[in-house]
C-alpha cells in the first residue's frame, strides 16, 4: 500500500527435489481461473528459477526482505504479463 499498489498473496510454492517452481508457477498461472495481472517471486535461492527470471527478485537468507527488493518487486508487478 505504501507503493501505491493493491493485491494479496493468493499462492505459494513449496520446495520440493522433484519440483520445478518456475514451471510449478507456469503451470498455475495457465490453469488459474482467477484473471492474474502481474506477479512476482520473492526468493533467496534462483536454482530453479530460470523461466521466470524476468519475474524473479532475490533475496538474502541473510537478511531477508530489504527495501531493494521490495522497490524492484513494484517495479515487476507494475509490468502486465
């Protein structure tokens, strides 16, 4: 809100060695009946992230969630898929 952007986290992924989450991701935004305008991923490890690099901010286990990340995650939701 204090970006001046409306939304809810609606969905996560789980960490799986079998999973991909880029393509788990994929996959749900195709199935989805809700209509999805923007989305980013928040995560601290990009292993499996590749497919959705252009969506992907990463973070620090370190440090977690700073204002960096928050202001290029706007910038990402600001862009339709």
């Amino acid at each position: 809100e204090a970006y001046g952007l409306q939304g809810e986290v609606i969905d996560r992924t789980w960490l799986s060695p079998s999973r991909c989450r880029a393509r788990e991701i994929r996959t749900w935004l195709d199935e989805t009946v809700l209509k999805i305008e923007s989305f980013v991923a928040l995560d601290d490890d990009s292993f499996d992230m590749v497919e959705i690099a252009d969506r992907l901010v990463k973070t620090s286990c370190l440090t977690g969630l700073l204002d960096e990340h928050i202001e290029r995650a706007v910038e990402i939701l600001r862009r339709p898929i």
